[in-house]
C-alpha cells in the first residue's frame, strides 16, 4: 500500500520549520488510535457471550470473535501506553472535503432508490464538487447533468445494467 | 506433449470469432476500470458479471478472467501517476512507481509494468499448465491446520510489511478478521454482530468495503491536499524507454516475482494483492541497496507486477481444478461457472477441456492483447488522468456507487460504503494502512472454519497445530517473523526517541 498518502504529500508541503514545530504536545494520533482500537475490541467483545462460545475443541460461535477481541485488545493497549508520553505529529482532519464526500455518498444512497439513477447522479456530482473549494456553481451544474448522461450511457444503455433510471416517488 | 495437445486444442476454441471478440472486450474494459483510481479489479468483475449471463459459459468465463487481469494491468497505471492505486495489488506499485513519476520517468515505470506484468503472465500460464494436475494431489493433503497455518502467515507478512507500524499494522488484520465475522455463523447458522439489518445477513458486501476503504477515503486525502491536474505533462513515447541498467536490474525481480506470485497464487487466501508485498519485501531484502527503494527503485516495481500478474493467473488453479475460489473474484468466477449448470473440480477438464484449455489459451491471447493495447493507449491513460482532479474525483464517487449498488440493488451497500470511507479516512488519519485489514476481512470466514475444523481433529489442543510438520513448520515460520519484524520496530523506536514524525 503507499506511504500512508497523507504521510507522504504532508512531508512534501511541510518546511523544515514548520517540520520542527509540528510537534503536538502528545501524541495525539496513537492515542486515538489505540482507544479506538480497544473501542472497537469492545465492541466485538461483549456480543460473543451472547453467542455460544464452546470450548476449544468445538468451537462455538463466540470463540473466535472473542478472541480476536482480546488480542486487538492487548494490541490497543501496546499502541496507547507508549503514546501517552511521547510528542507527536499533529492530527490534521480536512473537513470540508471529507464532509462533502461522504454527504455525495449519503445523498446517493438515499435518491437512487426513490428517484432514480439520474436525479442521484446529479445531486451526488454536484455536493461532491463543492467539497473544492474553488467550485464554480455553473461548472458543476454542467459537470452533474454530463457525468449523469455518461453513467447512463455506461451503465444502463450500454452493460444493461438493470437501474432504476428514473422514478417519480 | 499431452499438454501441448490440450493447449492447440485450447487454442482452436479461443480464436473463434465470438471468443477473440469477448477476450478484446473484457480486456480493454478491465484496464479501463482498472486505471480509473478507488474502481478495482473485483468491482471491475461484479459491474461486468451480469453481461456474462447472457453469453456461453465458456466465452463468459474468457471475458471476465480477461477484465480481472486487465484491471491488474491498469490498476498499476494509477499507481505510478498518482500515487493512487486502481487495484489493491498495485498498492506496492505507489512505493516506487510514484517517486519515478517525480523524477520524469513516468514513461519507464509505465512500461517496465507492462513489461514485467507480461512475464509474469507468461510464466503464470507455464505454472497453470503444468502445476494443474500436480496442484490437485497437494490440496488433497492439505488439511484444516495447514491451511490455516498458511492464512495466519499470510497474514502476519501482509501486517508487517505494511509501511509504519507494524502494530498497527496487526491492528487493522484483527479488525479486518473481526468484520469477517459479522454476517451468520456457517457453523452454527447463529447471526453474529448483525445489529438487526437483515441485509448483513450474508456478512458485509466486499465491494462496499473495498470501494470505502479504499476508494473514498483516498479520495477524501487527495480532495484535500488540492492535488494539481495530472503531475506530468506529457509522457512521450520516446520517453518510455528503458535505459540498459533499468532492464538489467529488473530481469531478476521479475523472475522471482514471477515464481512467488505462482506459489502464492494457487494458496486459497492469498493472491495479487500479498503476492505484490512479499516481492517488494523480498527484492528489498536482497537487494544490494535497499536505501534506494521507496525513492523510485526500478525493482520495487519489476517484482511486484510480475509477481501479482503471475499470482493473478495462477490463482485460477485451485478454482477450476478443486472447485475451491481463493478470493472473492474467484468466487465470482465460479458462480458464472455454476449459473450456467457447470460444476468446477477435477471433473472439468475431463468432461469439459474445451472450457478449461479455451480458458488457457485466452490467457495466452488476453496477455498479448493487453501489451499491444497498452502501449499506445499509456497517452490515453495519462490524458485521461490529467483530467483536472475537480472534474474526476465527483465521477469516480458516482461510479463507485453504482458500482456497488449493482451488485445487490440494495441502498443498504451505499451506506456501507459511507461508514467505511468515513472509517478509512479516519484510519488514514492515525497512520493506519487499510489494506491488511482487507486481507483479514477476506480469509476471515475461512480461517474461522479451518481453525475450527484443525482443532475438532486435534480435539481441542493448539499445540497440535505444530505436530503436525507442514503447518508447524508454516507456524513457526510465521511466530518468528512477527516477533522479528516488531522486536526491530520497538528497536528504533526507543533509539529515536520516540518521536513519530512521519518521514
């Protein structure tokens, strides 16, 4: 897999000053990470009572959940314990892009089914563009209504893909 | 000579007018999909599989094996332009492939690809042609421990090749085990972490996972850093020529590549994707500078294509012979297989060689198809990328998801897709890498059952695993490695002291 992208694009736009006093006062970035991880052991934890452990010899359905729970578990906790005394790398969330994204993602989900492939297209283009910030609202009007006309040339013209296309609710 | 009866045989069913005609199709709409970054191999398939019911099922299986391979061919592309891989195998591809585009020679990185990605199918079909029957011997002695032995190798090496933390590395295979076990239990029939959506009734749908994880959430990262239009101006043909040094020093990565990605290949559970790392690891290994891979090492490049290409090929071996798909893609192959009444085993190339030797020589004639395609098209993948990002990364977003609504018609897959974007950016965020987690989610089912069934024989106790001299030895193997590969990190971290700026 690459360089973790972020890794590698941030040391390119970094200087070396900034290099120097990019330093968050801990290490913020294992110490979510580590809770997240035992978080989400938790998470798989608790449920796999519920399902039949077994023994080892006739393993249950709980057994194996349960036990990679464990070890992600005692991995969180490896990853967290060094990071509470450490510095490290600042933690820095692009929220305009990820929001935009995924509200693409989540109108498309919602519209396809009630409206149709073409109204989701659209609408989905469209709040994806704005995630730029030098979006240009007559730009991404054209970009939506031309991609939709490719997807549906692609998908339901050309590979018969059967897709609700267009759909009065 | 028997196999070079089959294989003229093989070739009189492949060049059939419909045949060529499929093979072209699936070939070229597989690089295309492959190419385009967050689409991948899998996703390629699933979008084609319905057109393939129409068809026979011997031209159907010749098309999609055609669109699986050519999207490992063009997923590479991706990779070396824009640091983004179209395929989860060229992931390793970014490593060197990216830092050669900087430094201008985005043509010979391109090229060497396809170059190498040739060889290593050439060298795949050699092993599919003559390890087929040789494979159906050994699987027969491969028990529960020993596959299971093989995943948790597999596993270990994916975890800790991964750039970064090797811990965390760990982490994200557990998790990625864990997701697996959401969905019934085949064992028990019990509904495990389901949350009460019936649509996770099958466990969550890979390309949901695949395409967030993966695809949105690189996207995300890139929308981010306002990446300009397409790095490289122009990749001119001239320029896509390799120097002598080049060619000399990718001649042995790619025979090894090749070699690993055949042995890995026919291992249910591993495929393009882990045979790419172990080569990258290997030619680190052994190579006299290792300094020089991750700053555009010709090696880092050469191995990986060769090896994932050959992995590519050969994974159809335990498909078609033992009826046993390795990945998911193979399980999409045997499904077309089975819808049109026709059952995979040893019984295939009995009771229909036309099916499986027509298959073989479609390799043949598929892998040409995608050198000669490739080359000329490299301008139209370039342009194509350099399409300014604003414009691109909206379509990519709708093609995903109509990619993976196609598979169920279920809006549930698009939230899926939503939640494990958002989890893939956050992940990328901590340092995270997202693609042992993949490899986890995959084998996770299967080494729960092998698990199981490895210890019901041993009646319970682990250490029989280890009696046993195959995956005994596989498990040590694997113990060693890991406690090597994480001993050597706390190592460096502690003389750094411990200062985690990303370098």
């Amino acid at each position: 897999m690459p360089i973790s992208s972020e890794q590698a694009r941030r040391s390119e736009v970094a200087s070396p000053e900034d290099a120097a006093a990019a330093q968050a006062a801990r290490n913020f970035k294992d110490i979510v990470g580590g809770i997240a991880a035992i978080a989400i052991a938790v998470f798989f934890i608790v449920p796999s009572f519920d399902y039949k452990l077994g023994s080892p010899s006739r393993m249950g359905a709980g057994f194996f959940p349960l036990a990679l729970g464990v070890i992600l578990a005692i991995i969180g906790l490896l990853i967290l314990l060094p990071a509470l005394r450490g510095a490290g790398a600042p933690l820095r969330v692009s929220w305009r892009p990820a929001v935009a994204v995924l509200a693409s993602i989540g109108t498309f989900g919602f519209v396809i089914e009630r409206f149709g492939l073409i109204p989701a297209v659209c609408l989905a283009v469209a709040i994806a563009a704005l995630g730029n910030r030098g979006a240009r609202p007559h730009r991404v009007g054209v970009l939506a209504i031309v991609v939709s006309i490719l997807t549906w040339l692609i998908f339901v013209y050309g590979l018969a893909v059967p897709l609700p296309v267009i759909r009065m609710p | 000579m028997e196999a070079l009866d089959n294989l003229m045989f093989g070739f009189e069913t492949a060049f059939t007018a419909t045949n060529l005609f499929y093979c072209f199709m699936g070939v070229f709409l597989g690089m295309l999909i492959g190419v385009l970054p967050g689409v991948g191999s899998i996703a390629a398939v699933s979008m084609l599989l319905p057109v393939s019911f129409y068809l026979d099922p011997g031209t159907a299986l010749v098309m999609l094996a055609g669109v699986y391979y050519g999207a490992e061919y063009g997923g590479s592309t991706a990779s070396i332009l824009l640091n983004l891989p179209g395929t989860p195998s060229s992931a390793v591809t970014c490593l060197d492939g990216y830092p050669m585009a900087k430094q201008g020679r985005a043509g010979v990185a391109l090229f060497m690809t396809t170059i190498a990605s040739f060889a290593g199918s050439v060298l795949g079909i050699f092993a599919l042609i003559a390890l087929s029957p040789a494979m159906t011997a050994l699987a027969l002695s491969f028990g529960s421990a020993e596959y299971f032995a093989v995943m948790v190798l597999g596993l270990i090496a994916a975890a800790t090749i991964s750039q970064g933390s090797p811990l965390k590395g760990l982490a994200m295979v557990v998790f990625g085990l864990l997701l697996g076990c959401v969905g019934t239990d085949v064992d028990s029939g019990i509904m495990r972490y389901n949350l009460g959506f019936s649509s996770l009734f099958d466990g969550i749908n890979l390309v949901a996972l695949a395409m967030g994880l993966f695809g949105v959430s690189e996207i995300i990262s890139s929308v981010a850093l306002k990446r300009d239009s397409g790095p490289l101006a122009k990749v001119p043909l001239r320029s896509m020529i390799p120097t002598r040094e080049d060619t000399l020093r990718s001649v042995k990565p790619v025979v090894r590549g090749s070699i690993i990605g055949s042995i890995l290949g026919p291992l249910p559970g591993t495929g393009p994707t882990i045979a790419s790392f172990l080569s990258y690891a290997v030619e680190k290994r052994v190579s006299r500078r290792p300094e020089a891979f991750g700053k555009g090492a010709i090696e880092g490049i050469a191995g990986p294509e060769a090896s994932n290409n050959a992995a590519a090929i050969t994974a159809f071996i335990p498909t078609l012979t033992l009826g046993v798909p390795g990945s998911a893609t193979m399980a999409f192959m045997l499904g077309a297989l089975l819808i049109h009444g026709i059952i995979p085993g040893p019984a295939l190339m009995t009771q229909h060689p036309d099916i499986f030797w027509g298959l073989v020589a479609s390799f043949c004639i598929g892998n040409v198809l995608l050198v000669i395609l490739n080359i000329p098209l490299i301008g139209i993948w370039v342009r194509l990328l350099q399409v300014p990002y604003d414009y691109l990364f909206p379509t990519i977003i709708c093609l995903i998801c109509i990619g993976v609504y196609s598979v169920n018609n279920n809006a549930f897959d698009i939230w899926l897709v939503l939640l494990f974007g958002a989890l893939g950016y956050g992940m990328t965020l901590l340092d995270f890498e997202p693609a042992p987690l993949i490899v986890g989610f995959i084998l996770g089912p299967l080494m729960e059952e092998n698990l199981r069934r490895a210890l019901v024989l041993t009646n319970g106790d682990f250490l029989g695993l280890f009696y046993r001299p195959i995956s005994g030895t596989i498990l040590i193997l694997t113990i060693a490695l890991a406690l090597w590969t994480v001993t050597r990190f706390l190592r460096t971290k502690w003389t750094a002291g411990r200062r985690a700026l990303p370098t």
